[in-house]
C-alpha cells in the first residue's frame, strides 16, 4: 500500500508504516501555506474518483512526487484556477470532505473546480478545515467533533458520532484535529483506521473505537506518542 504523509509527521509514525509494508511518500511544503500545516497532504491535494486535484504551484514543487502518484493512483493530474494563501480562508482551497456522492466543505472558500465538480453534492459547512475535521467512514457514517459537520451529516442520513474537540496535537495551535490525526483512502480497500498517535489517549478514545468497529473498521494506533494532527494519512492501494 502506498501511504501519503507530510514530511514532518513523528518519526515513529513513519517507522510504524515501513514496518507494516507500507511504501510512504512523504509531501514536501508548499511556502505559501502557513509553516505549521505546509506538508498536509488534505492541504496540498484532494482526490476525486476522476482526478488528484492540486494547484499550478504545488505542480511546479512536486513534480516528482505527483508525477509517481499519478501513476499508481491510475487517475490525471488536474490543476485548480486558484492558488493558496498563507491566512484562512486562502488556505482551504482543497480541504474538503467526501463522503459517498456528498463533499462537505465551506462552499464559499473552496476550489471552483470541487465546488462544481459533477460527481458531488454540495454539503455546505461553516468549518473550513472540513477533512481535517472529520474521520469518514465507508460511504455513510463518519466521526467529528465539528458541530456543523455533524448537523450536515446528519441531516443527509449519515451515521454520526459527535466527539469532544482538543486532545489532538498541532504544533503552531492550542489543538489539532481527529480527522487530520488519522487515515482515509479516498479509492477504499481498507478496513482499518490509523492513528498517528495513542488513540488511548483521547477522551472519547472507546466510543470511537465501538463506533468504527460498527461500521467495519479496526483501529490501529502507530505509536505511544500523543495523537498529532498530520492532515491526514491518505492510503492508496
């Protein structure tokens, strides 16, 4: 499985994966992001079921990168009209959540391309950071501890657990987020959700646990460290 990972995660993190056979393509950082959240890869790149979606700069930056990426994800590269900003909300371009046919983002601030994508239906969101905020499970249940991301969540029929917020490391901020602190593979194949930290450690960590196993998910923790919002490990088989 290839997993992609900003470059700066936890070292043990990034042991934890290789141990598990994993092949890690870590992202370099995009300058015009701000310096805490430059290499999350849920910042730099949104994969739709047609296309890796990125900006014209980052294209220029990881060439080498999206190039190897394109062709194992066997999908094209295509470019949004926008490009970052260093200050909400110029860096939230790409930061959306897909669930089954529905995208959850802040419509007013995301990029044109996924805001009129054909395949989605729009979730309006007042969290900007909606991937960040949230660990999508399957096609219809998903876990944050967003108010407004649970509303919309529920209000499509999504099974929906509402957790405490904080708990989650970020280096640069008071908190990080759960979503952000774990996996997602956006073309599924998995039936496990990683942890880039001790899901012990969380507040809400058994409900979080029983909720997955609900809809079909094991939990894997990777590592004794605390949970540290990596913006998301994206898993590609």
């Amino acid at each position: 499985m290839l997993v992609i990972l900003d470059t700066r995660a936890p070292k043990q993190a990034h042991e934890a994966l290789k141990a598990q056979g994993n092949t890690v393509l870590c992202l370099p950082p995009h300058p015009l992001l701000p310096e805490p959240t430059c290499s999350h890869p849920d910042m730099l790149l949104f994969f739709a079921p047609d296309a890796i979606y990125t900006t014209k700069s980052y294209q220029c930056i990881a060439h080498t990168e999206l190039t190897y990426l394109e062709g194992i994800c066997k999908r094209p590269l295509r470019l949004v009209d926008e490009e970052p900003g260093c200050t909400y909300p110029k860096d939230i371009l790409l930061n959306a959540l897909p669930l089954g046919k529905h995208l959850f983002c802040n419509t007013k601030h995301i990029a044109h391309a996924l805001r009129t994508h054909e395949f989605y239906r729009l979730c309006h969101v007042n969290q900007g950071y909606a991937k960040c905020s949230a660990i999508p499970l399957g096609s219809s249940a998903l876990i944050t501890a967003d108010p407004s991301i649970a509303t919309a969540a529920k209000q499509i029929g999504a099974d929906t657990l509402l957790v405490s917020a904080g708990s989650v490391e970020l280096a640069g901020y008071d908190y990080g987020f759960l979503g952000g602190c774990t996996s997602f593979a956006p073309y599924g194949s998995t039936d496990r959700i990683l942890f880039c930290g001790a899901l012990d450690a969380h507040p809400d960590a058994k409900r979080v646990r029983d909720f997955c196993k609900a809809h079909g998910f094991a939990t894997v923790s990777l590592g004794d460290f605390p949970l540290t919002d990596v913006g998301t490990i994206f898993l590609i088989e």
